[in-house]
C-alpha cells in the first residue's frame, strides 16, 4: 500500500518443486506396500498432507479407506494397513496395541509404519518390546518442508518448541539439520551462514556434516545467506498482541497450515467455510501486512473501486456488455467473494477485540515493554486473573511482565501465582514449575534486584574487559536482560513521538509502533554489518553462541552482488509469529532483499503457552 | 508508548473504522444480488479428507533445475565446524575441530574454511572424515564410539553389543552427546539402561546434564514413572519428585479415589508454597464432594447446574456457593464465608465474585448489602475495596436495572468519570443533579435537548433551569459542591 518498494528486489525461488518431492517420495513408499490397504493418517498430519497431495493420488496407489489415527481400537476389515505418523512413542504404541489385538484373535495382516518425517531410535525400540518388530515394517517420509506461501515453509513441528526448549530433548536438532539440506542442495550453495543459540548451532552442525557426507554439485546458487535464530533468543515477541491483518487473523480464528475457518458470524451464513490465506488471494495479499487499523480504509476504496467496476455496466449495450461478461466479471466476482471474506473477518475481530477491552490490554503491553508504570500493570494483571478472564491470556501478561522485568519480585510471584491456582486450578502447579524450567516466568533471586541487575549489567556492558566477565553473565542464564536490550539496540521508541502507521518509518508499526521486535532487530542488525562485530554487548546480554561463517576458498567470489545474495533464508528453531514475518517483509523492502522464513512451526502467543501446559494427562 | 493518534482520541473502535466498515459493507451488500445471480462455478470446491479443499492445489510444477544449472567450475563450498556444546563433556577424540573456531566464532568474524587450511591438524583430518574407515571393515565390532554414532545418526546398521565395559559406555553415551543427536542420545540411554544397573546408570548421568534431560524425556514419555521418581531421589531433586507424583492424579477420574490420592500427595516434599497449594487442594475436592451432595432443590430447579462443581477452580467453588448456597451460616462447609477463610480469599476477590453469582441472580438486595457498612454510631455508608466505576461495569453486565446502576454510579467519586458512565447507562437523575449540584446552566441546557421532550428528566431539567436564576444568581461560578 503506503510502502515504497525498492524495484530491484530479487525474485524468489519456486518452491513448489519441495512439494513435488515430498509427493513422489511418499507415492514411492506406499507402492512399497503393493496392493489394496487401509491407510491411518496422524491427525496433525492431515493438513500438511492435503498442501501436497489429494485422495485421488492416494487412491491411484491401492488406497482404500482413509482414517485418522485416534488412539482407539480399530474398525478396518483390510488385510493390509499403512500407518503414515509423527514419530512418537504414544501413536507408536497405540499401533502395538493394535497389532497385538489382531495377533491375540489369530487374524493375520501386513502392516506398515511410515514415519515422517524420520524415524526415533525410541520408537523401534518400542516395536521391539512389544514383540511385534519384524511384523511391522517401518519407512520414512523425508517431508521435511511444507512451502505455505511464496515466501514461508514451515516443517509443521509445533512439538519442536516443547521438545527442545523445555525438556531438554535434541531430537529435532538433526531434522532442521535435514531440512536446511535439503534446501541447500536444492537452492544452495549457500555462502554465509548467521545464527544465534545454542540450537541453531548444532543445527548448522548438522547441516554441515550432511553436505560432507553427500556429494556436491556446483550449481547456481538462488538463496545465498542463511540466518538461524533460537525461539528462545527473543520470547518477548511471541507474547505480544498480534495486530497486522494476518497476525491478529492467527490469534484469533488459528491459521492453521495456511488455511482458516472462518465462523458463521464472519461469513454471514449458517456455515463456516475453509479459505486458503496466502498471496494468491489479491486482496489478503494487500492486507496482510498491515496494521489493523489501516485495513478499513483500504477496504473500503476496494469496495468503492468494485461497486464502480459493476457500475460501467448501465451505460453499455449488448455487445460491450458480452465483452464485460466474458473479461471482466469472473474477476470481479471473484475479487467480490474475497472483500465479502475479509470485510467480515475484519468486523468479528473488531467486536471479539472490542468485548475484551483490547485497548487497555494494549495499554498494559505497551507500559510492559516500556517499563513504565509496573504496579499498575501488576493490579491489571490481578483483575484479569481474578475475573478468571482467559486463562491463557492472564499467563501470557505474567510472563511478559517477567520477561521484561527479569523476573518478579518474591512477593509479586507469590501473591499472583496463589491468585491464579484460586482462579484457574490448582493443577496449574505444574504449568508454573514448566513456566519456571524456561524461563518464561521466574521469580527475582533475593537480593538481586531490578537495580541491582540492571547496574551490573551497565557496568559490565561499558567494560572494554567485558570478555574476561563472561562467567558473572552465566549465572543469569535465565535473564531475559530485555531493558538493558531495549535500550542497546532501541528496540522501543521514544513514548512521546507520534507513530504514522499509514507510513511505517520501521519495523516497530507491526506493534503499533510501540516495539521492534527483537528477533528482527537483530537479523538486521547482522546483515548490516555483515556479521557480529559491534553487537558484543548484546550477544553477551543473549548468552552468546552467536556465529558468522563463510564457505569455501574462493569465498571471494561470494562478496559479489549477485541476486542470490540478496536472498536471506531465515530459519526460527522454535517457531516464529505471522508478526515477524511481516516485520521482515517490511526490512527487505526497505533494504531490496526478500526474506524467507522457515520455521519449524507458524506460533503465536496462545500456541506457545499452550505448549507448556500439564494438565493433561 | 505511542498509540495511533485515532486509537488515543476515539477509543476502540476508533469511529472512523466503524465508518469504513459501514461503506464497505454497504458497498458489497449493493452488489451481492448481482454476483449471486450468476452461475459460480467457482464455488464448487472438492473436499478432502479433512474436510479441506483440494482444488486450490496448483500441480504446475516445474522440472528439476538442478542439474541443468550447473556452472561447470567446483567452487569448494564446504563450511567451517564451529564450537557446539556449552560445557563439552570428557572429549576422547583427538581430532575435534571445534578448538579452533571457539575464539574467532565468538568475536563475530567471519571465519573462512580456507584460512584455516593453514593448520596441519585439519589436512590430517579432512581426508578421514570423506572416508571413513568403518568402510573397509568386516567386522562391526571394530566400530569406534565416533564411527558407530556416525552410523546411528545415517540410519545404518550398527552393534552397540560390543561396549560393555563401564567406560566404553559411557565413551559411547558422550559421542552421542558430542554429536548432538538426541534420537542418537537416547538410543545410547535405552541401551544403557538395559545394561547398567540404575544405580551406576544414575550416578554417571548426575554429571551429565544433556544426557540426563534426554533421559527424563524418554521415562516420562514411556510412562517409566516410579523408575523416574527413583532418578529424582538419587539425585536429592525432591521438588521435581513430589511434583512429578503430584502430576500423576491427573490420570485419576474417580472424584473419591482423587481425593484419596491428593492426601497421600500431602506428605511429598515440596517447597513450602506448593506444599499449601497441595493442601488446598486436597481440602477443596473434600468440599467439593460434600458440596456436590447437598443444596436446596428449588434453587436448583429454578436454576439449573451447567456441570458439576468437582474438579473446579476454587472461585468457581466459591461462586457456586455464593449462587446456590448464599446465606448458610458460616460453620457451614458450603457456604460462602466458610470457602472465603478456608482458601484465605482476599476481600477483592470475595467480592468480584459475591457480585458477580448475586447479580446474576439479580438479587439486588445482596448486592447492596455487601457495600453497606455501619459506623460506631450506626451509619450506615457504602464502601469497596474496587473502584465503584468497576462495580457499575459489572453490574451493568449482569443487566442491573437503571435505578439499582444509577446508586452506584453516584458512589463513583471522579465527578467526570461520573458522567461519562452515567451517559454511557442513561443514567439521567445522577447526570442532571450533578451539573445542578455543580451550578452548570450551560450543560443542562446542553443536555435537555438530549432528553426526550416532556419526559420526566426534561420536566425536572425544566424545574432546576427556572429556578437557577434565583438559586444560583445570573452568573454561576463553577464551584465543586459536596456530593449530598
């Protein structure tokens, strides 16, 4: 709309072709199992499944019924069954369960699990104890990347967040390592590797070992740098309130693989209708990106423009009015369907917003970040918790409010912890001790206050000696240090300068011009200087494990301009928000480079909290 | 923080939207009849198996490029190793490249594979990685630790048979680590915990934190629990033990074989706080059986339960209680008072939630006496520990009738935030006895034109204009006046 766009923006790479390798592969593994079979699909599988696939390919290949898995006993009357799963121990052993039963009634089938997109040691291991390996043979679906739009593939692993960064568990650090191979060899070479955390750094091992391992091909490159970036480099973002069109879309109604269903009280009928979210719709395409407040006005010149279209259609006689049919109205019409869909998205979400108050919510974010006026912030939060307003809500506010203050104070953490089990159950013990374990919600040590901390931090920060200091930043491990970052790399602007969201000056717009997301602050801050140098303190405030390399000998030659190089493949190990990635399609028009992001899954703040919750058993 | 300048003036939603909303609505409405006529072809959509539909799915594909782009020359494109692990544990082997990275990597510089060629320790080790030598070997036996994870982590066939001694399992276990492969970490993990005893498994895997987390992630998701709280006892992680058998009552479902199990939690050592959580907890599904089992019949007749009160909260319990149990003397088990000093509920959040069960109720009566204190001399006054503004914004959600809304608004002490939610609600004798008590002619000529002729408001406005002349004299002076 407003934004002024650099012509000289590369052209990104087709990925579609990654669709068409998943596809082949997964027709080549079910021929594998010759004949007419019962197919048992994952649930979280089905939508992924649905981007590259349809039941007629499926049918093609023998299959006969469709299931999804469901952890019950099993109708099917088929004398072959093919499981397709995550591999996980629980559907793992739901399938041993399965198996077994037929054995214990003396009925005889062939069955085939196909893991995607890899098989865990733990899971064969669990076949084995059953006493059923050998009985079933097991296969992998390397689907490691779902393309969801020109410019975002996801791996569609949401666990991953859990897995990694609360308990522990590396058994995704290989598959990021697989898929950022997969991309390589397909669009590679890269020339530069970024990255910051822990994760990321293994990844890029990972990677790294599978391209010596393989064969190279020398190839034109089309994606020249890479930038990996932890979940947990940046935890304040995913937590804000989401409010361009297609974040606060997500938060909402659940973008979920880049389709929603949009509710009767959206399209003004008696159903719900599924609609694909991605460029190829014209007029989301034209929203997306923008700011909540902005879509009305261009909704409705859109309207306008459209009624005028129809309008030419008075004054024409028969002859212009079969070119008008035949060349113009299907467009219209179909432009039409879409403002209809989005116009009343736009109303739903208004009056949902307007219903929870959503401004002082706002309010309380925003003081948040700018660390202004906390007790009244912490009396906010209260209320919410003891109006038992959402719960997922009240818990992402007493996180951000630790985020940003380092933690709460003893007394704070205690009074609002008991509020909250009086509130939403005292079962939610264990959510806290999981909040806790990540750092998303901790308590202040005693002594240690804000002041404290914070004048360490300054001293160490104007430290030309900082680096011998390194060991006094391990023990905040947990620290998010987010006002000494704020501050270092002006993250949050000036509260008396009047933001123009119609012209976005920075990234901030996507948060109402209240915070630059850190995340994207940091991606361009590293490309900017081609590397870390200058941003030590910053690094040193993150726990460290930052890295720049270069490939090759003749890494001379990567230096030169070329359009690949201008091509920035972003990879968040831990999931990244429809937020940022508007943040980062705001940068690359303002810097003439694209941006594509890989994600290990799309989150937002209700997913990521959910993802820590217990209380099921 | 700054706001847009129209999110600050109007509020949310800023009028101008709503107008947008308006035209663009009105605008699409016009033309939907149009559209409807015409045949649409495109709205017949396939369905998939979950229900979405596949005809969006564009197949046009294009050929592998691959191959055809090449450009003939070999640029070499491998890239550098960089340092991993925070806290590298015991490495044995010897040609970890890792050391030479660990400086430059961290001080953000490029560091480019062909600087380090310089090194003698890389050329030596460079050909080794491209061939390794398990390729030559008949014997899987021969597998070094390094050779057999390399193998574990490409899928191929491997014998973890042969590490028997103590140190080759735990050489093996700190490969896995080295190699950062949790799929390939707990593969190792299930095979020692085949075959070390769970003593000498735990005493290795204290000073082996990643090992460890992978460990305590594999019992949890097989459900290993008691072998899980042995870990935690081993390791004097009382917290996590006590916690990890609380978690487990989640799986009971029988309310009374709950509670069972909630008492027996009381005696696990957790930190003081959770130990009270844990108490309350127990002592609250005990109520909550009680509760379950009594109550009047008309009440609920009248009002009939959405659910069952088990499992709930405990202001759901004390809103139950303030809705259907309202009034039972406080020895009581179900009555409100009892709940409140039982779960130690602060005055705020007694009353938020009192407020809440009676209005809906509309038991006005209740709700008046809550605020209703007497004095020493027997006055009575109205007070809150929450914001009368507050307390108008639940009422008025609750559908209290203007005269029981308009007692509250009046209690609001900001004379501004007064009016506003008194035109918010309608409340029309809090607004003009408020601009007649601040001797405001103007506003009240203002606000008669907003009233509807020959009502009883226009009628009383009428009275306080006619007689503000003699009154308040020709010119009022806007004096703040004492509420009466």
């Amino acid at each position: 709309m407003a934004h002024s766009v650099r012509r000289d923006a590369p052209e990104l790479p087709d990925f579609s072709l990654l669709k068409r390798l998943a596809r082949d592969q997964l027709i080549y593994l079910l021929e594998q199992l010759p004949g007419r079979k019962d197919l048992f699909i994952e649930a979280d599988l089905m939508s992924p499944l649905d981007r590259i696939a349809n039941v007629t390919t499926l049918k093609q290949h023998d299959v006969d019924k469709l299931y999804k898995v469901e952890h019950k006993p099993i109708v099917s009357t088929s004398d072959q069954l093919c499981f397709l799963i995550r591999p996980r121990i629980k559907t793992v052993k739901w399938i041993c369960d399965v198996v077994n039963a037929d054995k214990a009634f003396g009925r005889f089938r062939r069955y085939k699990i196909i893991f995607s997109p890899q098989k865990f040691y733990a899971c064969e291991n669990l076949l084995e104890e059953q006493g059923i390996f050998g009985d079933v043979t097991t296969d992998e679906w390397s689907f490691y990347l779902l393309p969801l739009d020109d410019d975002i593939i996801s791996l569609e692993l949401p666990e991953f967040f859990r897995d990694y960064f609360l308990e522990g568990d590396q058994r995704w650090v290989r598959t990021a390592g697989s898929a950022l191979h997969l991309l390589h060899s397909v669009y590679g070479p890269f020339s530069k590797v970024y990255g910051i955390g822990r994760c990321s750094k293994m990844a890029y091992e990972s990677w790294r070992e599978q391209v010596e391992e393989g064969e190279q091909r020398a190839r034109q490159a089309e994606i020249g740098n890479v930038f990996l970036i932890d979940r947990d480099v940046d935890l304040v973002t995913p937590l804000c309130s989401q409010v361009v069109y297609e974040g606060l879309v997500d938060d909402i109604f659940r973008i979920k693989c880049g389709c929603v269903e949009f509710c009767p009280d959206v399209t003004s009928s008696d159903k719900s209708i599924k609609v694909m979210l991605n460029s190829q719709d014209k007029v989301f395409n034209e929203i997306r990106n923008e700011h909540f407040s902005q879509v009305f006005g261009f909704l409705s010149q859109k309207a306008r423009n459209l009624q005028t279209a129809y309008d030419k259609r008075s004054g024409m006689d028969i002859k212009q009015m079969k070119t008008f049919v035949s060349e113009e109205l299907k467009g219209l019409k179909q432009e039409h369907r879409l403002l209809s869909l989005h116009i009343g998205a736009s109303e739903s979400m208004m009056k949902k917003k307007t219903k929870q108050d959503f401004q002082e919510l706002l309010k309380t974010e925003h003081s948040l970040l700018e660390g202004f006026e906390i007790r009244e912030c912490i009396s906010y939060i209260e209320e919410h918790i003891n109006r038992q307003v959402s719960m997922v809500e009240s818990m992402r506010l007493l996180c951000l409010l630790s985020l940003t203050e380092n933690g709460l104070l003893p007394k704070d953490y205690r009074s609002l912890k008991a509020q909250f089990l009086q509130s939403y159950g005292i079962e939610h013990l264990l959510t806290f001790s999981n909040l806790k374990q990540l750092g998303l919600l901790v308590e202040q040590q005693p002594g240690e206050t804000l002041t404290v901390m914070e004048s360490r931090v300054g001293k160490l920060v104007n430290d030309k000696t900082a680096g011998k200091l390194t060991d006094a930043f391990s023990s905040l491990a947990k620290k998010s240090n987010f006002r000494a970052l704020g501050r270092r790399l002006n993250l949050v602007p000036k509260s008396d300068e009047e933001y123009d969201l119609r012209v976005p000056r920075d990234m901030a717009y996507i948060f109402s011009g209240a915070y630059i997301p850190l995340s994207c602050k940091l991606i361009e801050q590293v490309l900017e200087r081609d590397g870390w140098t200058g941003l030590e303190e910053v690094t040193r405030m993150l726990n460290g494990h930052e890295f720049a390399v270069t490939a090759g000998s003749n890494g001379s030659d990567a230096r030169v301009k070329t359009d690949s190089q201008r091509i920035i493949l972003v990879m968040f190990l831990g999931g990244c928000t429809f937020s940022e990635i508007s943040a980062l399609r705001f940068l690359g028009r303002e810097k003439g480079l694209k941006f594509i992001v890989v994600t290990t899954a799309i989150t937002n703040s209700a997913r990521l909290l959910e993802s820590m919750l217990d209380n099921h058993a | 923080p700054t706001y847009p300048k129209d999110l600050q003036e109007e509020g949310w939603p800023p009028l101008m939207y709503v107008t947008f909303l308006k035209e663009s609505k009105r605008a699409v409405n016009s033309i939907r009849s149009l559209v409807e006529e015409e045949d649409e072809e495109d709205d017949v959509e396939k369905v998939s198996w979950s229900g979405e539909p596949v005809g969006s799915i564009s197949w046009s594909v294009k050929e592998t490029e691959s191959s055809i782009r090449s450009t003939g020359e070999v640029r070499d494109q491998s890239f550098p190793k960089i340092h991993t692990a925070p806290s590298l544990p015991k490495n044995s082997s010897g040609y970890s490249l890792s050391s030479l990275f660990k400086g430059k990597a961290k001080t953000g510089s490029f560091q480019s594979f062909s600087e380090s060629f310089g090194d003698p320790s890389i050329r030596n080790y460079a050909p080794e990685l491209r061939k390794p030598k398990s390729e030559y070997k008949d014997y899987v036996s021969d597998w070094t630790p390094e050779e057999t994870v390399k193998r574990m982590q490409q899928g191929k066939v491997y014998s973890l048979e042969k590490f028997r001694s103590l140190q080759d399992k735990l050489l093996l276990l700190d490969e896995a680590v080295n190699a950062h492969d949790g799929n390939v970490i707990t593969a190792v993990l299930i095979y020692l915990k085949k075959s070390l005893s769970k003593e000498i498994l735990f005493r290795e895997l204290i000073t082996r934190e990643i090992a460890l987390r992978h460990y305590i992630h594999y019992l949890k998701e097989i459900g290993e629990q008691k072998l899980l709280v042995e870990l935690f006892k081993s390791m004097d992680r009382t917290e996590d033990m006590a916690l990890m058998q609380y978690r487990d009552h989640l799986n009971v479902r029988d309310e009374n074989k709950k509670r069972d199990f909630l008492k027996n939690c009381l005696s696990f050592p957790f930190s003081p706080d959770d130990a009270t959580h844990v108490q309350d907890h127990y002592t609250l599904l005990e109520r909550q059986i009680i509760i379950e089992s009594s109550g009047q019949a008309d009440i609920f007749k009248k009002y009939p339960r959405k659910a069952s009160i088990l499992n709930m909260p405990i202001i759901t319990t004390l809103y139950y209680s303030c809705f259907y149990h309202y009034g039972e003397s406080d020895g009581t088990f179900s009555s409100p008072a009892n709940i409140r000093k039982t779960f130690r509920i602060s005055d705020k959040q007694f009353l938020l939630t009192c407020l809440g069960a009676r209005a809906k109720l509309k038991a006005w009566f209740d709700v008046d006496a809550l605020f209703t204190t007497k004095n020493w001399l027997g006055y009575t006054k109205k007070r809150s520990p929450i914001g009368f503004h507050r307390i108008v914004d639940i009422l008025q959600k609750n559908n209290a009738p203007v005269q029981v809304l308009q007692d509250y608004v009046n209690l609001v002490e900001d004379v501004e935030q007064k009016i506003s939610l008194a035109q918010k609600y309608k409340c029309h004798d809090v607004i003009i006895n408020t601009y007649r008590d601040l001797k405001d002619r103007q506003q009240l000529i203002v606000y008669r034109g907003k009233v509807e002729r020959g009502s009883s408001e226009y009628r009383k406005i009428e009275e306080i204009l006619s007689n503000s002349v003699r009154l308040w004299g020709e010119v009022s002076p806007r004096l703040p006046l004492l509420q009466s």
